[in-house]
C-alpha cells in the first residue's frame, strides 16, 4: 500500500507519496497559514487529496507533544495548534485513521529506518535546534513510553537553580544547549548578538572563544552521557540546526564518552542524512 506523509511546520507544510519500497512518488509544499487553524486543516487536507491514491496510509509530522491525556496538541511552538484535537479533525475530514507524531519521534524513524541510523536497533535520535528534543526508536519502531514523552532529554536538569526554562523548571538542557542558548550564551561572553551559523565560523583561539566552546562541550557530553546511561543506545544520530557544527562528531563525542559510567564506550554519534526531509518521511513511516 502507498503511504502519504505530512510534515506540518512552522513555515511550511510538505507533503509526500512513497509507494511499498518506499520510492518518492509525489512531492508537494506551501507555506504553513499563520495562526489559523482551520486553514492549516484545509491545507493539509488539500495537499493529501493531491497525492492520494486509493488505498492509502496517512501519517502526520507536528510540531509539538501530543497529549496521551487529552489527544491534543501540547507544547507547540505553532501556538494556534495547542489544545486542538487535530487527529480527530483530520480523520473527520479524510474520511479515515491517520497516524500522528511530534517531529522529534519521526526524526528517529526516518533516520533508523532510511538515514544514518539505518541498520541499528536501538536509536536515540536528537533534535538541537531552536529547542532541544528527541525520539527512541526500537527495531524501527517508535517507543513512545507510557506518557508519550520517552526521548524528552531537552527538559531534564542539567543543572540544578540553573537557567530558568518555558516549561516551568530550573537548569534544563535545552536551556543550555539549544541555538536560542548558545546565542545568548556568547552574547553573554563576548557583548556580541549573533547567529549560530557566524559564531561557529568565527570562533577562534582567544579566551572568550575557549571559554564558549568548552561550555558548549561540557554540556553536551553531560547531557548526552545521562541518555547513555540510561538508554544504552546502539547509536545517537544528531539533527537540527546546531547538528551542523562539525566538532560535536569529534570533541563533542569524547566529551560524552567522558562523562559515561562504564569502562567501554563507543556509541557512534552521527550527523543525520535527511536534514529538513526527515519529518515528512518520518510522518509516512508511523505505520
Ligand atoms: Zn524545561
């Protein structure tokens, strides 16, 4: 049967059709409608009756949880979406079951399934970006864990009466090590606001540039080491937009094996394959 994956985003909704082999066979995008609801249903219902074939599987990318309580969108930056049964509008208007996922969850099963974490069983897939999230993946499955928040390593405390965070708590990662952070970390350092992508390129030898990096390392290989400790991972594939710097796959990775708990450790950590496509083939493989 040909599957259909929507990947809805902030900017933009895309829109896919793999046949069985899991083949492109269609390909669509429009700009997501800003604040509205009802239009962002219109939009994904039209964008799926373009590509549709009959029968078909049809699974959701979302920014945001989805509340194993409710069934409603929670903690989503696409703010017109919280608290909306988007499932349930969507089966209403497709006329059938869909599939539904947060982007980090379809993040891990796109990359265990046809990226870099292919042919691994167990996948701790990792969102760095403008937050910080992640999925588990089991013999390409997705493991949502009783709550649905398995995989939620942004919002565990890295350090306690730290950084205080949207979500209520004190010293959690995302806090720390999220592009947003990092930024403010540097402007912080150096009285300098600037993006990521110049800081990166512009980092040099100076004390200032020293003391932001090895900051940057600490965190990450501590928050990471507490997921190895924990999950024991086959593999941690990095996605993002804070996945592009280049030194988390060589100092970044031995900051980790640093701070694991055990005397072998060499858990590859990898650069994603999919970039930006891994929501959209992620939503399509949920079945
Ligand atoms: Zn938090």
């Amino acid at each position: 049967m040909n599957r259909i994956g929507i990947d809805l985003g902030g900017t933009k909704i895309e829109s896919i059709l793999l046949d069985e082999k899991l083949s492109v066979l269609e390909r669509k995008r429009m700009p997501t409608p800003k604040n509205d609801y009802t239009k962002i249903l219109e939009s994904i219902v039209n964008l799926v009756y373009e590509i549709k074939t009959e029968p078909c599987k049809i699974g959701v990318c979302t920014p945001g949880a989805i509340s194993k309580k409710t069934g409603f969108i929670k903690n989503s930056n696409t703010q017109c979406l919280i608290d909306k049964p988007l499932k349930e509008d969507l089966e209403a208007r497709l006329g059938q079951k869909i599939s539904m996922e947060n982007d980090a969850n379809c993040f891990a099963i796109a990359e265990a399934t046809m990226g870099s974490a292919k042919n691994f069983d167990l996948v701790f897939g990792v969102i760095m970006g403008t937050g910080v999230g992640g999925g588990i993946t089991i013999n390409g499955k997705i493991h949502s864990g009783r709550t649905n928040i398995a995989g939620e390593w942004g919002h565990h405390i890295l350090h306690s009466n730290g950084h205080k965070c949207y979500c209520g708590k004190n010293g959690c990662v995302e806090t720390y090590i999220s592009g947003p952070a990092l930024e403010k970390q540097w402007l912080e350092i150096t009285g300098k606001s600037q993006p990521l992508i110049d800081i990166i390129k512009n980092l040099g030898n100076d004390e200032k540039s020293h003391l932001w990096k090895s900051t940057f390392l600490t965190n990450f290989g501590r928050s990471l080491a507490n997921v190895i400790d924990i999950l024991d991972p086959d593999v941690i594939v990095l996605g993002g937009g804070v996945s592009n710097i280049q030194f988390l796959y060589d100092e970044g990775r031995d900051s980790v094996y640093e701070n694991v708990f055990s005397d072998l450790i060499d858990t590859p950590i990898l650069q994603n394959k999919l970039g930006d496509s891994a929501g959209v083939f992620g939503a399509s493989l949920l079945y």
